[in-house]
C-alpha cells in the first residue's frame, strides 16, 4: 500500500512536472516569437540582435533580461545601437517585462497602444528617437517609476495624464512637439519625483504653485519654454535641489533671496529671461555651486563680493546685463574657474586678477565692458587659456609680454583698446592661434617675423594703430590665413610677392599706408580672394591683367599712383570708384560700362598698334571667361571650421543645442551661425515661394543681413541651384550670397541686405502724397542696373544663365537704389535648359512659355522688358483693370494702337522726363515683342538704355544726375 501510494505520489510528480517543462517552454515559445516580432520590424546596420534568433532561448538574446525563478522575459535594453524602424505591437506579449530601454535610436512610428498590456512596466525610456503621434495615456501603467519619452516628435496635447504616475521617480517629457500649454497643477501629485525635464515642450503660463511642493525634486528642468511670471521664494521648500534649468523663458521679477538658503545647490541657470534687479548677496552662501549662468538678462548693480568665497565655482556666464562697478577682487581666487564671460556689462575699475589663479581658465570673455587700467600681470602665466577676448574696454599701458605667448590659445582679441607697446616675439609661442585681433589700439614697431610660425592662424586684424616697417614675408607660411587686415597703419615697403602663398586669403586688406611698389603679379594666384583694398597708399606700376581671373566681390585700388589700363573685368566688378585717384589710369573703349565712367579713355599712345592691342584685350577676356567657367567647378567653398567662428557664446549655448552646423561661406563677412538661428518673427522681411527671408542685425553692429529661410520640401533644390549659381558668380547689380548654413534639416541662405526693399515696394512708396520715392532718375538707374546684371548672367558667363523669374518683387534695392537681381531658386544654366516644369511668375510669362518650347535668355528679356513697363508707367504687371486675364503688355499695347502714349506714362513722375521716359518705354515694347526672335540681346538693350540717360539729355538740369 506504502509502496503503491508511493508510485502514485511518483507518477503525479512526474506528470507535473512534465507539465511544469510544456508549460514553461510554451510561454518560452510565445515570447520568443514576440521578440522575434519585435526584431523584424526593425533595421539593425550593426548586427546587434543577431542572437535574437529561434535557435537560441530569448533568455539569451542581446539586450534581454529574464526573472531567475520565473524565466520570463523582464527587460529589454537596447541603447544606442543604431536600430530604426518601429515598435511591434508584439510587445504586448511580454506580460512581465518591467524595463524597456530603447533610448538613442532612431525608432520612428506611433508607439502602439498594447505597451499597456506590459502593466509590470516601471522602467519606460524611449528618449531620442523620432517616434511621432499622440502619446498613448499611459497611466493605467501605475507601476511605472521611470518614464522618458524625450528629444521625440510627439504631437498633440501635452500628456497631462502624466499627473496620475503617482510612483514616478523620474520624468522626461522635453524637445517634443506637443500643443501649447500650461503646466499641469497635477504634476504637483508626483511627491516622489528626483527629476523632471521639460525642456522645449511648448509651455507658457506661469509655474504652478505645486511644483515647489516636490521636496524631493534634485533636478527641474523647465528650460526653453514660453513661461512668464516670477521664480517664487517658495522654491527654497526644494531642499534636494541640486539643478536647476529655467534658461530661454520668460521669466520676470528678482532672484528671491531665499534661494539661497538650498544648501546643495550646485547649477543654477536662468540665462534669457527677463529677469532684474541685484543679485542677493545670499548666492554667495551657496557653498557647492558650480555652475551659474544669468546672461541675457536685465540684472544690474555689483555682483555681491560673496562670490569670491565660492571653492567650487566652474562656469561663471553673466554677459548681456547691466552689471556695473568694480568686478568682486577675490573671484576665481579658491575656485577652478574654467569659463567666465562677463561681457557686454559696464564692469569699471580694475580687472579682477584670480580668474586664472588655478590654472583651469581656458575661456576669458570681458569683451564690451569699461574696465580700465593696466591688464594683470597674472594672466601671462595662463597656459590654459583658449579663448581670450577683452576687447572694447580703456585698458592701458603695455600688454603683458606672456599674453602674447599662451600656448593653448585658439583666440587673442584685445582689439579696441588703448594699449601700447609691440607685440613681441613670444607671439610665436601661440601656435594654436587661429585669430589674432589686435585692431584699435595704439601698438608700434614692427610685425614680428615670429606671426609666420602661427600655421592655425585664419585671421590677423592687426588694423589702425601705429605699427610700422615692412609686412614680414613670413606671413607668406600662413596656409590657412583667410583674413589680413592692416589697414590704417604706417607700414612701408613693398607688398611681399610671398603674400601669394596664402592660398585661402579671402580677404586682404592693406589700405592707408604707406605702401610702395607695384602689385605683385603673383596676387593673382590667391584664387580664393574675395576682397581686396589697397587703397590709400604709394603703389605705382600698372594693374596687373591677372587680377582678372580672380573672382573678387570688392576691389578697392584708389588713391594711389596706378598708370596705364583699367582691366575691363575688374572695372565690370568693382566699378569707377576703386580707381578714383589714381590720375595715370584710364579704360578702354571695348567695354559696356562707359555709362557714368569718369575714367577718360585710353588715347591711342596708350596703346602701341591698337588693333592688336585690341585683339589682345579680347583675347584675355576670353580667356577670364574660360578661366570662370572651369576654375569655378574647384574654386572651392571654403568650409569654415565654426568652431573657430563662434565668437564668444559657444561653451554657453552650444552645450543645450545641436551644434552640428554645416557652414560653406563665400565672403569673408564673420558669420555667427548661432546668430542665424534665432532668427526673430518681428524682423520677417519677406515670405516668398521657396522661403521666408528675415532681416538679420548682426550683434555689436557688425553689420545687417538678410537670411533666407528654407521651406521644406522644395527647399532642398532652390538651394542648391542658388548655391551653384550664386556661390559662383560676381556682379554689382547681382545680390551678394555670403553663406548657406545647414542645421539638421532646415537650410538658410544667408545674403547682403538691402534697406530699400525690393523694386515692387519702392514703386509704390512716397515721400509724401503724390509724390513718389523714384524719381524718374533713380528709375532709370534701377533700369540700366539691371540690364547689366542680366548682361553679365547671359553674355559674361559661359554657360549663359537663364535666371526665369525676373519681376519686380526680385529686384532688390541698395541704400543707393543700386539694384541687384535675385532670387535664383529656379534659375537654369542655358546648357541644360530642358524646360519640362512650368517656372516663372504670372504677368511675367513670356507668351512662347506658355506653350513650353525650349528656355532660352529670350523670356528673361521678356520679363525684363515688363519691369520697363513697370518703372515707366508706375503699374503693376497684372491689374484688374487690365481685364480678365490681361497683362501690362496688352494693356500699353492697347494705348499705342491709339496713339496716346503719353497716357501710358507714370503721372506722378515729373513731366519734363517725358522723352527720356518714351525712350525707356520703346526699350520695353522691344523686349515684350511676341516673337522671341525678334526681341534684342541683353547687350543691345543696354546700349539702347545708354542712349537713353536722362543726364546726357538737353531737358534735364545736370545736378538732379549726381547722386
Ligand atoms: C553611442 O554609440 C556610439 C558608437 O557605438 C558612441 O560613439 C557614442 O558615444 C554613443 N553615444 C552615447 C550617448 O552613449
Ligand atoms: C491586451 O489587453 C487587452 C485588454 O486588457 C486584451 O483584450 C488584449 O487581448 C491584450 N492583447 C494581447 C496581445 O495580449
Ligand atoms: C515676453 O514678455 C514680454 C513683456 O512681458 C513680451 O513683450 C514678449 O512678447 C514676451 N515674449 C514671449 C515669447 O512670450
Ligand atoms: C557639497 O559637495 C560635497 C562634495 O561633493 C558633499 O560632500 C556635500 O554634502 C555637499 N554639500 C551640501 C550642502 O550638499
């Protein structure tokens, strides 16, 4: 009986246990093929699941935990392995998995609503990814202590459900796209939370009282939000707080006092507010701060003297603000001050002389203050220091000699100064320099030949102050060198043919000195050379035809002692002023650009036999044109590296954004790609088909710009077409393309500005009632302006470039109503001029385009010959009182059959124009003939608009032509 009780007891434990085993591999099976599931929707280039496989028990899958008693799957941690694709609904069969870790991959899709079924969940990242769609309501997931949904495209309302997580520990809803919003009271619930990170969630409103009751919070995050209202001084109830993010909101009132009282406060950053008022002495109590950042604020007074008791402190940023008085003596004295910019403040008296004294400052930014005096010895012993800048201040006396010599220096800017002396030989000693500033100042004696061992170095401003001698050939060793500014010195000597070496010069500046001697041939190989000025000194000899294949935005050659012939191709760039004062030159008769030239013409003497001499001529512009059309495919653009472009702000900001910037430049204006960025929506100048373009003042007035935002989609191809063309060519009446930048998906273009607008605009604005801002003089003027602009792009270069869209609305104005054609989104180079798409602008059409034969420069000239009719007539191109469909053109033609021509004209442009405006009118009827064969080129239209300069006309009074 024992023994078969016993068998029986057996059998039953054998059976169950064998069912134990089916069981559990069953459930083994089913999560296995969820995994599996969960892996084929995704793309993995690094083979990281590869053992997530059939062949293998999911326990031993890559990334995958299991219970050690259960054996079910309990957590997945896949971070940072480049995986995309989306997350399989499949995950709703792993019934106990408490962590999912899928954080920095590239994860796209909605997240699927079965994650609720995980309702062990505790663990839920799924940061930095490009997961889109309304965010499931995940607070039947009480169990959840860690939820991080960050740095995603979510959309939608901000998951206020959030408020019920009630266990939750920490919480990451930053960078999302979410509807704005306020704050949710409710998050006030989430007693335990450490961390909270809300980032660029859209936020405005105030900070609910709530907040400050979480005393167990260690880091709030609330950073690039639209929040008003003050920092309350019930935030000192945070004991635990450690962090503290509220930068780039709109915070208003005082720091309260009281934050201080948080003892283990360690960052603190409210930068971008519209905070005010002193600092409280009680930041000075804050023992274990590390970090504090307040720039861009309204903050004024003394910084409290308590900050120099501070043995912690790191980073210390509160430029732009009104701080005044003497800077506390003792800061940075018991600290290991990396990084303090205190610029763009009215700091006075002495500069603080400890910044440095444990040897850890590596960024030194006082730009912009009143500091006066002699500069500290102390700092000459800073070999840590990268960036230094101390412009803009009235420090006096010599600079310290161990300034010139800091070894790790990437930057030395004492521009704006009062300083004296030289600067010595120990310059040599900052060979990682790639900016040397020096410019304002009243240093003397000669450039060191110790500046041609700077081999980093891309700019040396060393303009206007007294330095003399000879520009040392050694500088002829900077390969990198893209900016030489010695304008407004005493240097003399020759110009070292050595400067040719420097082949990324993009920018060469030499003016008022003292400068003898010809040009050197060589100059020419510079083939990177965007502006040159040599004007204001003793230079004599011809200019050298090489000039020519240069593709230069400014020359400036006047007051000088030049003889001999203006090269045609230099006059066409630069215009009769940067000749001006040079008595012996003069120009030949070949070019198109007589009009206004007071350059006189080249007498037969000038030339020896003047057929071959112009046969000559010819030749060479030939060959400029050959050497344009090939050099330009590798006249490269150039690649700044911008972390030497960055001016001052870079450790500050960089750190919070995406710094990957892509920046190609093709003009030596400094371009602060962070500047660009923030563009501003009060400062939107203009919102075209393929952007928006805004007006950009660039800081401490460097200057304007406009920049072209690009609108998705099409943007992409409008860049580059306006990139290719653009980017290559060079002409006055053409609008300048500085730079294209590129952050992650948005482009920007960034051009010259122009203060009048565009020509559309200009024509319909008055000075007062009834009396126009163009005259009929500077209409003309806009005229001939943008003849030759379209001369340039159809006859000088080869292939002719078809810009397509000529109007109004794309001819932009200077200060001085030059005009300068742009927008060249939908240009074509003629070569590959298959017209498959419809381009151009209604009323501007050429009627052969309409039918869409073959692009040719004729339906430019078309267009250009309506923007006569709108100069002439003051009308739009398209009008309903033309009728139904009907153009400017068919509306003037109309006016001639019956003889009225007169009626056509602009009344409010003064009558005694009349006959130079029926000259420009027949221009126009020429360019809109119907057949596009019987239109003229670009080249006789110019010279017919010539003929027709109201200032060589009997009826016109010579003072209204001198502008
Ligand atoms: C992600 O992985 C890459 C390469 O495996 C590594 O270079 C990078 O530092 C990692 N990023 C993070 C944030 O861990
Ligand atoms: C998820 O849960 C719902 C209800 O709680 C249930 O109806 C559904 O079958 C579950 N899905 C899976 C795949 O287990
Ligand atoms: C910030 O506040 C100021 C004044 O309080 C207001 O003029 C401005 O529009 C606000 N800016 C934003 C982005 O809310
Ligand atoms: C300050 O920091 C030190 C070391 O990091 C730490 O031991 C100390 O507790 C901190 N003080 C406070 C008040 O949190």
């Amino acid at each position: 009986m024992a023994v078969f009780s016993d068998s029986i007891h057996f059998f039953t434990t054998i059976l169950l246990f064998l069912n134990f085993i089916t069981i559990s591999h069953c459930m083994e099976s089913l999560e296995a093929q969820a995994l599996i599931a969960f892996k084929n929707q995704l793309k993995d280039p690094m083979n990281y699941l590869d053992t997530w496989s059939s062949s293998l028990p999911p326990c031993q899958f890559h990334g995958v935990t299991c219970d050690s008693n259960s054996g079910e799957v309990i957590g997945i941690s896949l971070v940072n392995m480049s995986l995309s694709g989306s997350i399989s609904p499949s995950i709703a069969s792993l019934r106990s998995l408490a962590s999912l870790d899928i954080g920095q991959n590239s994860f796209t899709g909605t997240v699927p609503d079965e994650l609720l079924n995980c309702t062990k969940l505790q663990f839920l990242n799924l940061s930095t990814n490009g997961l889109t769609g309304h965010l499931p309501d995940l607070s039947p997931l009480t169990s959840l202590r860690v939820l991080d949904v960050s740095s995603n495209g979510f959309s939608g309302d901000f998951p206020a459900w959030v408020g019920r997580l009630t266990g939750l520990v920490e919480l990451g809803l930053a960078a999302n796209g979410f509807n704005e919003g306020e704050i949710p009271e409710s998050i006030g619930n989430l007693k335990s939370l450490t961390w909270l990170f809300m980032n660029s969630c859209n936020l405005r409103g105030e900070i609910p009282a709530s907040i400050f009751q979480l005393t167990s919070l260690g880091t709030l995050d609330f950073s690039m939000n639209r929040l008003i209202g003050n920092i309350p001084s019930s935030i000192s109830n945070l004991r635990n707080l450690f962090k503290i993010e509220l930068y780039q909101n709109n915070l208003t009132g005082v720091i309260p006092p009281e934050l201080g009282s948080i003892p283990g406060l360690r960052e603190i950053d409210l930068s971008r507010n519209q905070l005010s008022g002193k600092l409280p002495a009680e930041l000075g109590f804050l023992k274990n701060l590390t970090v504090f950042q307040i720039y861009r604020n309204n903050f004024w007074g003394e910084l409290p003297s308590e900050f120099g008791d501070l043995k912690f402190l790191n980073a210390f940023s509160i430029y732009e603000n009104k701080f005044s008085g003497v800077f506390p003596a003792n800061l940075g004295r018991f600290s290991p001050l990396n990084s303090v910019d205190i610029s763009e403040n009215n700091f006075s008296g002495p500069f603080p002389e400890y910044l440095c004294q444990n040897n850890n400052l590596q960024f030194l930014l006082a730009l912009n203050n009143s500091f006066s005096g002699e500069f500290p010895d102390s700092y000459a012993s800073c070999k840590s220091l990268m960036r230094f800048r101390i412009s803009q201040n009235g420090f006096t006396g010599k600079v310290p000699d161990g300034l010139w010599g800091l070894p790790s220096a990437i930057i030395i800017d004492i521009s704006e100064n009062y300083f004296s002396g030289k600067i010595t030989t120990a310059i040599g000693i900052s060979t990682g320099l790639s900016e040397l500033s020096v410019q304002k100042n009243n240093l003397y004696g000669e450039l060191p030949a110790e500046l041609g061992n700077l081999f980093q170095l891309q700019k040396l401003i060393a303009s206007d102050n007294s330095f003399s001698g000879q520009i040392p050939a050694e500088i002829g060793n900077l390969n990198q060198l893209t900016s030489l500014h010695l304008e407004g010195n005493e240097i003399s000597g020759f110009i070292p043919s050595q400067l040719s070496m420097c082949n990324r010069l993009a920018d060469l500046n030499l003016a008022e000195n003292s400068l003898s001697g010809t040009i050197p041939e060589s100059l020419a190989m510079l083939t990177s050379l965007n502006s040159l000025n040599l004007s204001s000194n003793m230079l004599t000899g011809s200019i050298p035809d090489e000039l020519q294949s240069l593709r230069l935005s400014s020359l400036d050659l006047s007051m000088n002692q030049f003889s001999g012939r203006v090269p045609p191709a230099l006059l066409v760039i630069a215009g009769d002023e940067a000749f001006d004062g040079n008595a012996g030159l003069c120009i030949d008769d070949l070019t198109d650009n007589r009009v206004n030239s007071l350059l006189s013409v080249c007498s037969f003497r000038d030339g020896h036999k003047n057929n071959s001499k112009k046969r000559l001529v010819y030749m060479s512009i030939l060959f400029v044109m050959i050497v344009l059309s090939v050099g330009l495919a590798f006249a490269s653009f150039k690649s700044f590296k911008l972390e030497e472009q960055r001016k001052k702000k870079d450790m500050e900001e960089g750190s919070e954004e995406d710094t990957s910037w892509k920046l190609e430049s093709f003009h030596p204006t400094e371009i602060d790609a962070e500047e660009i960025c923030n563009l501003d929506d009060d400062n939107l100048i203009g919102d075209g088909g393929t952007g928006k373009v805004y007006r950009l003042d660039l800081n401490k007035n460097r200057g304007t710009l406009a920049v072209k935002k690009l609108s998705k989609g099409k943007g992409e191809q409008v860049l580059m077409t306006e990139i290719d063309i653009l980017g290559k060519i060079r002409h006055r009446n053409i609008l300048k393309l500085y730079a294209c930048l590129t952050r992650g998906k948005v482009n920007f273009l960034v051009f010259e500005y122009m203060p009048n607008g565009n020509l559309y605009q200009a024509l319909r604005r008055e000075v007062k009632v009834g009396k126009p801002e163009l005259d009929w003089n500077k209409r003309y003027k806009i005229a001939v302006g943008v003849a030759k602009g379209l001369m340039y792009l159809h006859h000088d270069c080869s292939p002719a470039i078809v810009h397509r869209d000529i109007k109004s609305s794309n001819i932009l104005l200077d200060e001085d109503y030059e005009a300068k054609i742009s927008d060249f989104g939908i240009a074509k180079v003629a070569e590959n001029s298959e017209l498959t798409s419809f381009a151009g602008t209604h009323g501007y059409i050429a009627p052969e385009l309409a039918y869409s034969i073959k692009l040719t420069e004729k339906s430019d000239i078309y267009s250009f010959g309506v923007v006569l009719l709108e100069l002439v007539t003051g009308r739009g191109a398209t009008e309903t009182i033309y009728g139904e469909g009907k153009d400017i053109v068919y509306w003037v033609s109309r006016h001639l059959d019956s003889e009225k021509v007169q009626q056509v004209l602009d009344k409010k442009v003064s009558i005694s124009m009349e006959v130079d405006m029926i000259k420009v009118l027949r221009v126009a009827i020429l360019c809109t003939t119907k057949l596009p064969s019987l239109r003229p080129t670009m080249r006789q239209v110019v010279n017919m608009l010539i003929d027709a300069d109201p200032c060589n006309s009997i009826t016109t009074r010579k003072d209204n032509c001198k502008d």
